[in-house]
C-alpha cells in the first residue's frame, strides 16, 4: 500500500501547541492523583502540582526559546555551531535514546494497565507487542500527519475528562478539602518532584521546532500548550480528593480510572462509562508514544543521514520492545518511570544551560 504523502512537511505554532499537551496527558494522569496524595495532607497537593506546573511552564519557555533562536535549523545542526559537531551529536544521541527509553515505558504502562482493567487473560508480552505494531504503523508515515492526529484526538480527550468532572460533582464532600496546609515542607517537595515528572513534555520542542515555518511566536505558543494539562491535572486531582478524600486517594492504583468507574449518565445510554474512557485514553497514550518514538527516529536520522526512516524504525523497534519487557513487576515498572522522567527533565535542563552558556560565552548567533 503506498503512503499519503503530504504536500508540505511544514508545521504552524497552533500544532505545537496542541503537540505539547498530547504529549504531556497520557499514562502519568491515571497515576498522578496517588502520588501526590500519598506525600500530602488533604487536598495540599494542589499546591505542589501548581508549582512544578510552573517549573515546567519555565523550562518549556526556555527550550523553546533557545530553538526558536535558530529558525530552521535542526537541533544537531545549532547544537553543532555552539558546542562543536562531536558534542552535538553526543548530545543527539542521548535524546534518542532517551526518547526510545520513554517509548518503552510507555508501551509497558499501557498494557499493564490494559491488562488490569480490561484484557485480564491476555499476556502483557501480547498486549505490548500489539500496541507497539500500531505506533511503528504511525511513525512510518508522514510526521506532519501525526500533528494532525493530535489535532482531532485532542478534542475527544478534553471532552471525556470534563464528562468525567462533571458526572463526578454529585459525589462531592467538600469537608475532604481540609484541613489545608497541613503538609510538611519535605511531602510539597516530594509532590512537587512527582509533578514535575509528569510534565516533562517538553522533549519534543529541541526537534520538532525546526518544522514550525515561521518560530518566532513559537516559545509563547509552546507555554499555553503546556498549560492545559495543568489546568487539567489540577482539576482531576481536586476532583479525586473530592470523592474519595486523600485516604483513600493515596491507596488507590489509578484513582482517575477510579472515577471513571463512578460516572453514571441519565437514561442509561452508557452503563459502562470506564470503556469509554479506556477508548479515549489509550488515543491520548497513543499521541504520546508515536512522538516520542517519532523523536527518536528524527534524532537518529539527523547523525545517521543515509540510513533512512523505515530502516531506522525496524532497527529502534525490537530494542524498545525488549527493553519494555524488562521489569519484572510494577514495583520495576515503577522504578523504571522514575528513572526515565528524572533523566527526561534533568537532561533537558542540563543541555539548556548548556547550550544557552556556551552560545553566550562564544557569541553564537
């Protein structure tokens, strides 16, 4: 079957916008909820969820910034001017292999969760295998056109979680918000830190800014994306304290498909409310997985120029595959997305500063 080729590999800033957010919702929205509750007191989350979402506004707006610096031009290419090409791609590498380490994490939380939920028989290998096929499917075409998936997945996304908002308000106590600011400096700091990780979006700016046709409003559009999952985070998590109260919270897997499970529509049009969600959600996983996979491929092109896109997705597959199949248990799964969201947020601020250091030292323009 021959691909849809299309016209222009051009992106606008409204696609990175919406590329931002369809990165950041996915898996760690399910989970979120817990962790947060399980360091604080009442509904003190909140706050650490604020704060890191505001650390996560002030390092998009500075990759963002710093790429949108260099129109055009990929990132080995600028990252070559500043830094030499050996540290460049040095640099590039570590992206790529970053970007394949999140790509397996995120196979693997989907069919755990999956496998929880809703295909209880079926083997985690088989479920993994299966999603991975349908993301080498997505990347194997053209990468505008997964800016356009974003565009109409996005939408679907938002409605389902306000619906799960909204449903959700006939089980609210407002007595389970206090006692407020209750928490310890070192459980705002811990929330914090877990906040910070589930943000961590902002991978995607480095590559894919040098689609953007014209970038110079790029950095404001890149921080309003990065505000709709912390409004969006925010408004769960208070939800979540809201019905079953920080206790309860903190002892619950994924206290969001939790809330799923207690939305019931008038009239009994859908009684199962949760499939829906998973339907939805698992298209939110999928935005998340197919860029950062797609990220890899881009990273590895760029070093790589004569080995071309197809042969590198076949090549980065098995590995990522291998690697997702690793942990044995969700305590490894667990040490697994940590390991990976320290390393994704660490490492990008490490190259800004880098980056942004040396450009001014050496006057690079």
């Amino acid at each position: 079957m021959k691909r849809f080729e299309y016209a222009d590999e051009k992106i606008s800033d409204r696609q990175i916008l919406i590329a931002v957010p369809s990165l950041v919702i996915g898996i760690g929205i399910l989970s979120l909820p817990q962790s947060l509750a399980s360091v604080t007191m009442a509904s003190d989350g909140w706050v650490s969820l604020l704060i890191g979402g505001v650390i996560a506004l002030i390092i998009t707006w500075s990759v963002a910034k710093l790429s949108a610096s260099f129109p055009n031009q990929s990132f080995i290419s600028y990252s070559s001017a500043i830094v030499t090409r050996p540290v460049a791609i040095v640099l590039t590498f570590l992206f790529a292999t970053l970007s394949a380490g999140i790509t397996a994490l995120q196979i693997r939380q989907l069919a755990d969760i999956a496998k929880h939920y809703i295909l209880k028989e079926t083997p985690v290998e088989i479920i993994s295998f299966t999603f991975l096929l349908l993301i080498i499917y997505a990347v194997s075409g053209s990468r505008v056109g997964l800016f356009r998936l974003n565009t109409m997945f996005l939408p679907f996304i938002f409605f389902v979680a306000v619906l799960v908002i909204v449903f959700n308000i006939k089980w609210y106590n407002l007595g389970l918000l206090s006692p407020a600011f209750e928490t310890s400096f070192s459980g705002y700091m811990e929330g914090i830190k877990n906040s910070v990780l589930s943000y961590a979006g902002f991978i995607i700016l480095w590559f894919y800014i040098t689609l953007v046709k014209e970038p110079k409003n790029t950095p404001k559009s890149a921080v309003l994306g990065m505000c709709i999952p912390i409004v969006l985070y925010l408004s769960l998590y208070i939800t979540c304290i809201l019905v079953f109260g920080n206790a309860v919270t903190s002892n619950l897997r994924y206290p969001t498909v939790e809330l799923a499970k207690l939305v019931e529509i008038p009239g009994g049009i859908l009684e199962r409310f949760e499939s829906l969600f998973f339907i939805i959600w698992i298209m939110a996983i999928f935005n998340t997985t197919s860029m950062v996979l797609d990220i890899a491929v881009l990273a590895l092109n760029s070093i790589f120029e004569n080995i071309g896109k197809i042969k590198l997705i076949f090549i980065i597959a098995p590995i990522v595959y291998v690697t997702s199949m690793m942990p044995q248990d969700l305590v490894q799964v667990s040490s697994f997305a940590s390991f990976i969201g320290y390393s994704s947020v660490l490492y990008t601020v490490f190259v800004a500063i880098l980056l942004f250091t040396i450009a001014k030292i050496r006057r690079v323009k």
